[in-house]
C-alpha cells in the first residue's frame, strides 16, 4: 500500500513535470524573445537593440492567452530596469495559469520571479542572456512547489533590425537550465519530496522567414511574417527524491506572427504530436508609475 508521501510524491512530480512543460518553459524563451525596437545601426549587437528597446523600460507588461489542448494565461511585467555600459538588467515577474489535462483537475498556477542580466557587449546578431536564484512557488491540483531556478541563453533573441524578407534564414537559440524544488502535500509545510532538474535545454532551431501578410490578431488587423523554426526542450535527468526519471525531449513546431507595426509577435501557433495550439498578444501595456 502506498503511503500518504508516495501519493503525493507521485502526485507532485505530476504537477512540477506539467508546470517545466508550460510556464517555465515559456518564461526562459519568451521574456525578451523577438520583441522588436527601432532599427539599429548594423554595428550594434543584438544584445544593445534589446537594452535600447522602448518595451524594456520598468511597467511594461505583457498578456497572453493560449487556447487549444493546453489552455494557458502568462502575464509578464518588467520592474527595477537599468542600463549600463556592458549590458541591462530588470526584474521579470511572471504569472501563469495552465489547464494540464493529464493532471485531471484545476490549472496549475505559477509565480516566478527572474533578475535578468542582458550583455550587449556580445556579437551583432547574438545575445548573452541570464537570470540566477530566480524564485518559483507554484500550485498543482496535489502539491504546491517553492524553490529556485536558474537559465542561460545565447543565440538570436530579437527580430528587430533584421533582414526579414521572405527566404531570409535566422540563427536558432540555445538555453541552458536549472531547477530545485521543495515538493509539500498541499495545505501543509510538511515537505514530500524534491524535485531537481540540473541539466534541461531547449534549442531553438534556424529560423525561415515566410510571406508578409495581412492577418486578424486580437489587437486588430495587421500585417505580419510568419517565422518559423522548432523548439526542442529536454528536462534531462530528473531527479525526483532520491530516484532519477529518464523524460522523454518536447518537439514543437513554431510559427511566430511577427507584426512589424507593432514591433512583437502578436501571434504564437504551436504544432506537436498533429496538434496545434495558438498563443495570442492580448494587452501591450506601460505603467508609467512602475519602479
């Protein structure tokens, strides 16, 4: 007979699994990924576009919705921004909301909280970015989750100042994460479990740039490109207690709406395992009395 730990041992690894699957894995790749800006000399590095960007200012704030067999809601904020010769740095406060069907039961909810460093000294093209000791506390249907994770990425995070012509081709992207986890029976401190993913990933593929086009966003009528790549994302080794789970890699075929009008991605369509799941731009927000 399993014990009541067991249960929610088993219980909470199912929760922390859905919540690296959703809201972590978006917060890394989507933070300041393919934001846009004015265009740059071509002398600036990517890194520099970003750091300028007229979003990346403390206040700005971002809501999506996803529909599909993963309904999901991300708000992300920026607070405490500022620049420096050698790059930029803000406080990155994410909240998501996740429907996980295999969980059966009500969303999973999570809040983290990202202190991103950005170097603008890195080549044209390329971006170095990082974020350490972020803090994470989340909700599942069995368990709640509190602890630490920690992301570095490197590749092209910005469409802005780009040759985005039909044809054109774009480098990919590559993370590099960490995860620790206190794993505890919901409505108690007693702690059940841990949960710790030292080595997962996710790459991004190159990029091919597609027809500009007139499409229907929930911000209005726009004209946009459609880019398109695949994202690939392995937990590694995940090591749940004291036993190592072997998790099979996500394959994912994005196409990003990119809407120069705009200078975002208004629209994120998601194609894996036939399915495919749209992620809209709902709210482009600016809290002008933010810190």
């Amino acid at each position: 007979m399993k014990t009541k730990a067991q249960h929610f041992r088993r219980k909470g690894a199912a929760g922390a699994l859905a919540l690296l699957v959703s809201g972590f894995v978006w917060a890394q790749e989507r933070p300041e990924s393919h934001q846009g800006a004015v265009a740059p000399p071509q002398a600036a590095s990517a890194g520099a576009v970003i750091c300028d960007a007229p979003w990346f200012r403390s206040g700005s704030h971002v809501q999506m919705e996803g529909n599909g067999a993963l309904p999901m809601s991300i708000t992300m904020t920026l607070r405490d921004v500022g620049r420096s010769a050698s790059g930029c740095h803000a406080q990155l406060e994410v909240q998501s909301k996740s429907a996980m069907s295999a969980l059966m039961g009500p969303p999973v909810i999570m809040d983290q909280v990202h202190q991103v460093n950005i170097d603008r000294r890195t080549p044209a093209g390329q971006t170095s970015i990082e974020s350490q000791h972020a803090v994470i506390n989340a909700r599942a249907r069995y368990a709640r989750m509190f602890g630490e994770a920690a992301f570095r990425g490197s590749g092209v995070f910005n469409y802005a100042g780009m040759n985005l012509r039909e044809g054109t081709t774009l480098e990919g992207e590559t993370f590099e994460s960490s995860l620790s986890l206190r794993v505890y029976a919901l409505g108690s401190d007693e702690v059940v479990s841990t949960l710790r993913a030292q080595h997962a990933s996710i790459h991004i593929s190159s990029r091919q740039v597609g027809r500009r086009q007139m499409i229907d966003t929930v911000m209005g009528r726009k004209e946009c490109l459609p880019i398109t790549y695949e994202k690939r994302t392995s937990l590694g080794p995940l090591l749940v207690g004291e036993e190592v789970v072997q998790v099979e890699p996500t394959v994912m075929h994005i196409t990003d709406w990119y809407c120069p009008s705009e200078a975002f991605v208004l629209r994120t369509e998601v194609m894996q395992d036939g399915k495919v799941q749209r992620i809209d731009v709902t709210a482009l927000e600016q809290d002008t009395q933010a810190p």
